[in-house]
C-alpha cells in the first residue's frame, strides 16, 4: 500500500510544479520580458510625447555655464572664486554645483573645411596643427577631427595623443567645392554630447561661415549646442572668392513687415524705429535666440559668429593667412582659462527659451558666457 501513496505525492509535486511553470505563459495580461520575446517580434514604440519628455528630462539635468571674464585692459582674471558668481535663470538665482577655472578634462571636436573654395588659405590651415596641439589640446584633452566639403567625414576619433593630432591637421587632404558646414557641426556634437559628463565639450570650427547642402537647419544645430553644453569656437576664413558669394550690403530680413521677430532690450517697447536699429546692428545673441526658437537656417554671413554667441565661446574673423596661428592661439589659451559653472535648474522646468545671466562680484570686469538655453515644448 507504501507504493500507491509515493505515485500519487509525486504526480502531485509534478502538477503543481507545470502550474508555476505555465503561470507566465498565461501573461494574465503583463508585458512579456525580453527573454519571452520572439525574436522576429516588432519593439514596442513608445508615444512620441513620452519620448519627448523623458528627454526633456534628461537634456536639462544639468547646465553648464562657460564664464570669461576680462579686466579693463582685456586681460582674463584668475583671481575669481565660487562666491564671486551669481547665475540666474530666467531671473531666479541658482545653486552652483560645480565651479572650476580651466581644470576640467576637455573633449574637442576640431570641424575642419577642407573644400576647394579655402585653397589659398589651406597650407595655413594645416600649419596651425602644431598650436592646436599644444595650446588647444594641451596635455589631457581628448580631440576628435571632421573634415568636411560635399561630404561629412571623421579624420580621427576621440585620441589623447597630441602627436598624431597634429599629424591629422598637418597632413589635411583638399576636398571638394562643397559646404555641408551645419552637416559638420551636427556631427561634431552629436560626438560630444556623448562623451562623459565631466568631460567640458568644446567644439572648435575653422571654416568659412557659409554653408551648402546640408540637410542640418541651423537653428535645430544651436539648439543641439545648447541643450548638449557644448561650447563652440569660431575661426572664420574670410577668403577672395567667399567675399565674392556673400552679400554685404543685405541686411538680414527675419520677420516680415510689422512684426517684431527680433527681442529688444529689456523695458524697451517694441517700435518699428527700434527693432530696425536692432537688426541693422546686428545683435547676435537676438539672432540666435530667434534661431533656436525657430530651428531655422541663419539670415546673413555670420553664421559661425552666432554660434559662438549662443553657445559662449569666442569667434574670429581672419582676411590674413598669419592671424590663423594666432587665432588659434587664443583660442586655447581662453580654453584653459575659463570658469566653468554648473548647476541644476527645477525639474519641472518650463518649456521654451530660457535666459541666463552672470553676474560677477569684481569692479569694471567685462563677462562672457552663454545666452541661454531652449527647451522645446513636449508634442502634443
């Protein structure tokens, strides 16, 4: 009678056991899991508004604030700490999180023209190899190079090692006639919002401030900018043939008749007589904003000047082969001798352009930094 007894425990432990084993199967109306997944299966989309915020989310977990500050004479001070700094954000003060003068490791992304339309200045272009890496570069940073005409094209990946660096730049190639300069950019941060969060972003661009054929929108690429930290610098190539193409005489048109596209001073009504003083100023932080907002292409010959506006680094416009090696120069020489604020703005922070502002506790000091920043609003 022992026999029937062990037959009937065992079909018993048996039964329960396939029940705990098709439990998941039946789903009762769960997700499956990855391993439960077929593999010809379709992954399941996510609604576009819940894309839109989760990266909201993400894109304004912190802001960085590039600062530099001049005495009277032009000269950058050192001599600055944390307490001098007050950072507003849409006029409410923040809490810094970070504070550093020039001793953040660096990611560099160099956007190189290498198009036929800079032949003159090419052989200049590539002598600057050896400034860049020793003065931008420096000891630490890690740099990655993009050449670009007709097309788009990574040179080097992100390398710390400054002798090839400076053999990539010296041993640049000619392209051809094409311009995909926001193509390039795009590029260039698409590389750098990648990189790890200490890491400062700057990308540096040498080119002639024109562009053709990108599929990139401007606007959409100051956007990226801002939203990814990355600072961008400006070398602009102003050569024959490219003053030749530009206009100029044409003042940029980038509203129509009637409206007031282009922000005025704070306090100041917006009349006719002052949105064109406005515009024929050429007041590049009102472009770029007006840029982000819209996510369109720039208005004028500047564009590399607005990107270094919005974004806080410096821009310089070069008609001589000789002041490429000093532009450069100080370009890296502001790099590694600026204050880097950083702090946390609202989670539930509001869509749209927000304005920032640096106020230093220093007498007679000139500051400069990046505009602001633009959220887009989540799709409906």
């Amino acid at each position: 009678m022992g026999r029937p007894g062990i037959t009937f425990a065992a079909i018993f432990v048996a039964l329960a056991t396939l029940a705990l084993l098709a439990a998941p199967a039946r789903g009762q109306g769960a997700p499956p899991g990855p391993i439960h997944t077929r593999r010809d299966a379709p992954p399941e989309k996510i609604p576009a508004a819940e894309l839109e915020k989760r990266a909201l989310r993400v894109r304004v977990t912190e802001v960085i604030v590039p600062v530099t500050v001049r005495d009277p004479k032009g000269e950058i001070v050192f001599s600055l700490n944390k307490e001098n700094f007050h950072v507003f954000d849409n006029g409410v003060e923040q809490k810094l999180d970070h504070f550093d003068l020039g001793g953040d490791s660096l990611s560099i992304v160099l956007v190189v023209e290498t198009s036929s339309h800079i032949e003159p200045m090419f052989p200049s272009v590539k002598h600057t190899g050896i400034i860049f890496a020793e003065t931008v570069m420096g000891p630490t940073a890690e740099v990655a190079i993009i050449g670009y005409d007709d097309s788009v094209n990574l040179l080097e990946k992100f390398s710390t090692d400054s002798d090839h660096t400076q053999s990539v730049i010296n041993h640049l190639q000619m392209g051809t006639s094409g311009l995909r300069l926001y193509d390039a950019m795009s590029r260039g941060i698409s590389l750098l919002e990648k990189r790890p969060v200490p890491q400062r972003r700057i990308m540096v661009v040498v080119g002639e401030a024109q562009d053709t054929g990108s599929e990139s929108k401007f606007g959409e690429v100051l956007r990226q900018a801002q939203l990814a930290n990355v600072t961008i610098y400006s070398i602009g190539l102003s050569t024959a043939m490219a003053d030749l193409r530009a206009k100029p005489q044409e003042r940029p048109t980038i509203g129509p008749p009637g409206t007031y596209p282009v922000p005025t001073p704070n306090g100041q009504p917006q009349t006719p007589d002052l949105e064109r003083q406005m515009q024929q100023a050429g007041d590049l932080t009102a472009l770029a904003i007006w840029l982000i907002k819209t996510g369109k292409n720039a208005v004028g010959p500047n564009s590399l000047a607005i990107a270094s506006k919005a974004t806080g680094g410096m821009h310089a416009n070069i008609k001589k082969d000789s002041s490429i090696e000093k532009a450069m120069d100080e370009i890296g020489g502001e790099i590694h001798a600026q204050y880097t604020l950083g702090y946390r703005p609202a989670a539930d922070d509001s869509s749209g352009y927000h304005e920032i502002k640096v106020v230093v506790d220093a007498p007679a000091v000139s500051v400069r930094t990046r505009p602001g920043y633009y959220i887009p609003p989540p799709e409906s």
